[in-house]
C-alpha cells in the first residue's frame, strides 16, 4: 500500500506546528503530544485534502525507560486518495483520549491495549478487559512481566499417581485460573444491567460459535435487544513469545493464528519482515507464495462454505466441500510436507523446491474444481431456504466499513473495494490478471456471492502461476546470497561458512535495522497486519498483530439488534471469523 | 464370548463383556472444537476418514457423550468451563488430549495457556502431533477401544507401541 508522501506529510504542519515527521522506509509517522491528539486525528479524518476516513488499527508500544512509559500507534487510511498514515503519541499519566466518538472501530482496540498495558482511556463508555478475566492482576504485555506469567498455584498433573518421580520434565506450579466466579464477575461487568427479559450466553464452548467466542443476549422473547462479545477463550500470547524468539521463529506462530489459512498468514508476516530487512526474493519464490496463498483461499472458503452451509442445516455441502479440501491439503502436504500448519515461507523465500509432478497434481485440480463449485451454487445458490435466511441479513453499509475497519471480503460484500493482493501487490500479485469481485447490498447472501467468485478468481491466478512456474524450472527458490536468509539444508552439510551462518542466524537472529513497518497481506478473513518495532536486536521489539477477523466481528452486535437468535447463527457464519486470530 | 454348537446361534458371554463391546464401539464424542486440532478433527469425521463408519457420531450435549476429545490449545480463561463439561458427562467418561497443547502446553508457554490438560481432567490416551493428523486421531480413538477392553479384562493397558526410529542421516543432493 502506498503511503502518504513525504510533502504532503509536511504540509499538516501548517495546521499542527508541533508535529514530528519520522519515517523508515516509506512508512511515513507524525508524532504529536497527547492533548493534540484527537484534534490532529479529527482533522485527519475530515479534511477533504487528506480524508483518511478509515481505521486500521490502534496499538501501544512499551518503553519503560521513558518517561512517559506508553507510546499509541494509529494507524489509518484514506479511501479516496488510497494511502496509508500512521500517527504516534506518548500516554502521559499512562492514559490516553478514547477515539470511539471518531472511529467505533477503537472500542475493542481501547480495551486490549486497557487490557495488556494498563492505559486508561478518558470516556470509553465501558473499559473492560478484552482477553484476560476481569479479576486478573496483571498487564501482560508490559515489557517487566514475565513470558511465562507468575506461577503461583500448586497445579499437578492428575496423570501422575502421588509421590512418585513425575514420568517427565514439568513444573506443578503453574499460573493461576479463573474459577467459574470469576467468569461470572467478568460476564457482568460486559454486561451491566439487564435491559430485556432474559439473558442468553451462547457459547464458549458451543459448536456454532466456530470455536471458542462467547456471546451474551439481552432477549425480548426471540428478538435480540442487546448483544455483548466476549473473547480471549483462545489467547495464547503470540505477540508476547514473539518478543523473545528470532524473526524465523515467529513463522510457526503465525500458522497458528489463523489455522485455516496459515500459508497466507506465513505469506503476510514474511513480507513484513522482509521489507524491514531489505530481502529481495527470488522470482520462482515469488511465484510460489501466489499460488500457495490461493490454494489456501480456496481452501479456507471451502471451510467456510462447508461449516456455513451446516450451520443453515445442509450436512451434504459440509460432506462436499471437505471432500475437496482433502484434495487440497493432499496437495499442500506434497509440497510443504504438513496438511494444516505447513509453515512453508521462509525469510527470504520458501523452504524447499516444489517436489516432481506438484504442478501435474494442480492442473488436474483447476480442471477439476470448476465442476465442483457448480454442484455447490446448483444446490445453493436458488435455493429457497438458503435465499430466505440470507437476503436482507446483516446489512453493513460502507460508511460502517470505514468506521469499523471491515476488511476482506466483508468489506467487498459491501461495495468496497479494499483488497490488499490489489492496492499493495506483493509477490507476483502485480504479474497476474484476476477480477475483484463486489457486493452491491451488503447483506448475507451477497457476501456468499463474494466468496464463490472469489473461489473462481483464485483458480485464475493459481492457472497463471502453473504455467508461469513451468517456465522457472531450475530457478532459485530461496536468497540464500543474502546475509539474512538461512542457507538451505543442503548447503548446510556441505560448506562450512553456510553453517557459520546457519548458525549465527539460528542462536543472535536476523539483526534487523532499527526501525518500525506496518505491512499487510490479504488474508481471506481479511487484512492480516504485522507491526513491528525493530530496535537492532535479533528480536522484535514489539510484534502487533492486526487481526482483520477481530475488527470484522466487532460489527456483529450492532447488526444482531432486532433479529432473532436464529440470524446470529447465520450472521456469523457469513462474518467468518476464527478465533485463533482474533485472540492470537 | 463362545460360540456354541456351529450355526445354532446361542453365544454364551459375559454381561460386563457385552457392555465392554458395546462401548468401545460406540463412542460418541462432544462436539466442542478450541483450536487448530479442531480442524482435524472435523477431517476425521468428514468424508474421507468417516468416523461414523466406527460408530463415533459427534453429540452436541456433554450429556449425550461419553469420549471428550480436547482438540487444541486450552487457555486458563476456558479450563474451568472445560472442567465443567467434563464433570456434566456421564459415567463411564474417557478423555483423549488431541495434540501438544492440550498434552502439556505445547508450542506456547506463556501466562495464558494451560500446561497440560492433565492437570484439570485425568486423561486416557494423549494424541502427539502440532496437530495430529486424523489418521493420528483415529490411532487414538483404536487406543482407546483397546484400552477399554483391556479394562474389562481385568488389566492395564500399559503397552504402547514405540517405533524406535532408525538411524538418520544428513540430507544429500
């Protein structure tokens, strides 16, 4: 995504002389003082000359070395002139102006960074904690608490008869968890008063929820009078590890985040990297990625296809679309060598050359799916019940897009056209020709439209790769020149200066300049952002993670209002989210 | 079980053997998915692995199920809820820890991830895999059965088959 340019920057210190202008790369920050904040980010918003009317993300940094501790990123973008800024300031008194009356999409953001720092937000209209429990003590992302917690309650294994020498290597103290008080302490505080008849918890552990989310309703009889999410049932603390290990470690993290599509997750975080590092990748590598990245789309939308359509009651698409998903994963486990989590991109590449007849296995998969999606549409796409609970359904307009910062394909439902394979092309997305398809209502069913097309598009692109590929029989695969980039295996064993840096690589890390990048890549859940603060150590400083699923679900209890609680099952479905990226 | 006198059709067995057949071949688990393992898990049950052709049919309600199949990471925030399924099955209940995070913490040892199921539930098989893929899951599910059988039998399942691998060698050109 290209961001503002460097002039145009300048030329806001006609209206705020006190801004500072820094910049890595083409990634442009103002840093202003607390009290102009909001006025700087109003102007932002409203002027015509820059209007970037869309939120991205809001974040905090931690130095405890500076007084004052806290530093908040935004990060937003502008539409109209199709760029990105991003602007910084320091927490004094470690809170911070809330932003929700400008953005509604910095409700959640306020309350992880309330959460994870400890920074107040003057007049959030209910600042709780996003992920942890409500009785928790302690700031988790703050740079003085440990990895592994506070390990303060005796926690031993059931497994292991008493008195006996533990069958292997493990604490039994272990980090303290909530009781079920707890949890209700934290229901209640997201959830002051009761304003309807009933209460409803649907979930956590509830097989429509798509994983762990937990939902609260306000009933009026069937119709949902007020909606409250809670999440964090699945926060693992990726981005705390991620302060710890080397940039190469990070890999594997990332596939788990979002675990239904983690070759483009791979694909976002390694060009983030990348661009901070100065790496450029080889072409076939480039190649590769493209074709990966739609397999997995396809992929992730036949997982949605499938557990969307069972949500609505229609087993056989699930049976279908997983029929073609092995296909897929068969496929993806030829070449990376693991069905789900394949962690396959490499810093500066990809781990290992595509094996013999992989590209043979592809074309007959593109000459064969065309016929599947139309078995899909044929059962689905006329059918009544399907048009009955789809149309007029969770209807989000575009200015709740920019106001919420709905990315992916929610977004395009919509009318939108944000996508990142588009406005930024990394990899080879500039060298192929695909359509961008779009919703014109922004309901349910037109975001089901979204999907399929999509689906269709892919192949497009995956056809242009194959035959691109072709042609790169015996090209390089991974930029092993580069100082940077760990030697292949093979060179490894064979020369003694490639496992000098093999090794040197593996124990200090990739010594990144110092420096800060916000990259992104399109995710099918939408715009997957990595921010990261470099501060020349082999380690990131600090790892944020732009979850697009995240800032995607946040729209879901406006648009539950007045529906039953047969919609929410469907709404969500079509909103997609997985919850191992929204709570990472 | 013995058959008497060839095709007159008169088996002689013991009730707690009848039970024992019935159960390990019939497990049904909760349907409850946490994270990745999850997705495996829906694979083993889908088309191509089709546990239902073994009897296991996924329940909605813990009440309906016997085998809780822990598929992914468990954080501290849903360990009591967890705790809560399990206790609201019915006896007999069997758990099997689907992959390294529900076995002992896995890839995340952080403030906010539980190290090991098996200090909230006691565990009857445990999975290895990050994640296991379902041909992984349905060695566990066998695991299991054996397990119950030996059980009525009288004995502990206490062997488990190790591969001890052979010796590797550095990749070549």
């Amino acid at each position: 995504m290209p961001w503002i340019k460097r002039e145009k920057a300048e030329k806001i210190k006609e209206w705020f002389p006190s801004i500072k202008i820094t910049q890595y790369k083409d990634n442009i920050f103002l840093e202003i003082e607390k009290k102009e904040v909001k006025n700087l980010l109003k102007f932002l918003k409203e002027s015509p000359d820059y209007s970037f009317k869309m939120f991205i993300d809001f974040t905090c940094v931690d130095y405890p070395l500076h007084n004052p501790r806290f530093q908040g990123v935004y990060i937003l973008y502008s539409p109209e002139f199709k760029e990105r800024i991003g602007v910084k300031t320091w927490a004094t008194d470690d809170s911070l102006p809330t932003i929700t009356d400008l953005w509604k999409g910095a409700k959640w953001a306020e309350r992880e960074a309330y959460d994870m720092f400890g920074i107040k937000f003057e007049g959030h209209e209910n600042l709780v904690r996003m992920f942890m429990w409500e009785t928790y003590p302690y700031f988790p992302l703050r740079k003085d608490f440990p990895k592994e917690g506070i390990k303060d309650t005796y926690l031993p294994s059931l497994n292991e008869p008493e008195g006996s020498y533990p069958s292997h290597d493990y604490d039994p103290y272990h980090t303290a968890i909530p009781t079920l008080e707890d949890l209700e302490i934290t229901q209640k505080a997201r959830m002051p008063e009761k304003k309807a008849q009933i209460v409803l918890n649907w979930g956590p552990l509830h097989p429509g929820t798509h994983g762990t989310i937990w939902f609260i309703f306000d009933l009026e009889g069937e119709t949902v009078k007020n909606c409250e999410i809670i999440l964090g049932q699945l926060h693992r603390g990726i981005e705390k590890l991620s302060e710890d290990i080397t940039y190469t470690q990070v890999i594997p993290y990332t596939d788990r985040m979002d675990y239904i599509s983690a070759i483009c997750s791979n694909v976002a975080y390694v060009n983030a990297v990348e661009k901070l590092l100065d790496i450029e990748v080889p072409e076939k590598a480039k190649w590769i990625r493209t074709m990966l990245c739609e397999l997995q789309r396809i992929n992730s939308h036949l997982l949605w296809l499938g557990t969307f359509a069972l949500d609505l009651g229609a087993l056989t698409i699930f049976l279908y679309t997983f029929r073609e998903r092995e296909k897929i994963m068969d496929i993806i486990e030829g070449i990376a060598g693991i069905r789900l989590n394949s962690t396959y991109m490499r810093i500066g590449g990809v781990r290992m050359d595509l094996p013999e007849g992989a590209l043979d296995v592809i074309n007959h998969f593109i000459k064969d799916f065309p016929s599947k999606i139309k078995e899909y549409e044929d059962i689905l796409t006329k059918n009544r019940i399907w048009l009955k609970r789809n149309i007029g359904l969770g209807i989000i307009k575009e200015e709740d897009v920019y106001d919420y910062g709905i990315t992916g394909v929610v977004a395009r439902g919509s009318g939108v056209p944000y996508d990142i394979r588009m406005l930024d092309p990394t990899d080879a997305y500039d060298k192929v020709d695909f359509e961008i398809p779009l919703g014109t209502v922004g309901d349910c069913y037109d975001r089901y439209l979204v999907r399929m097309e999509e689906m269709r598009q892919s192949l497009e692109i995956i056809k242009q790769c194959v035959k691109k590929l072709q042609e790169l029989k015996d090209d390089k695969y991974l930029a092993t020149d580069n100082p940077y980039v760990l030697p292949t295996l093979e060179e490894t064993f064979n020369s003694i200066e490639a496992m000098v840096k093999d090794f040197n690589l593996r124990i200090y890390g990739e010594q990144a300049p110092e420096g800060e990048i916000y990259s992104s890549g399109e995710n099918p859940r939408g715009e997957l952002g990595f921010y990261i603060v470099s501060k020349g150590e082999g380690k990131p400083y600090r790892l944020r993670i732009r979850s697009g699923a995240f800032y995607n679900l946040q729209i879901f209890p406006e648009l539950i209002k007045g529906r039953t609680v047969a919609d929410a099952v469907v709404l969500l479905g079509s909103l997609d989210p997985v919850v191992g990226e929204t709570d990472r | 079980m013995a058959i008497i006198g060839g095709n007159n059709g008169i088996i002689l067995t013991t009730v707690e053997e009848v039970l024992s057949w019935g159960r390990r071949n019939s497990l049904w688990p909760v349907s409850i998915g946490l994270a990745c393992c999850a997705i495996e898990m829906m694979h083993t049950a889908a088309s191509r692995f089709d546990t239902d052709r073994m009897g296991i049919i996924f329940r909605g309600s813990p009440r309906q199920s016997d085998v809780l199949i822990v598929a992914g990471t468990v954080v501290n925030k849903v360990a009591p809820m967890l705790k809560l399924i399990y206790d609201q099955m019915p006896d007999p209940k069997w758990v099997i820890s689907m992959g390294g995070c529900s076995s002992g913490g896995g890839p995340f040892p952080t403030y906010s991830t539980l190290q090991g199921i098996d200090r909230i539930i006691p565990v009857d098989v445990y999975v290895p895999g990050c994640p296991p893929t379902p041909q992984a899951l349905l060695w566990g599910i066998h695991q299991l059965q054996k397990k119950i059988k030996a059980k009525q039998e009288g004995k502990e399942l206490k062997e488990i088959p190790v591969r001890t691998p052979k010796a590797s060698f550095p990749v070549k050109g």
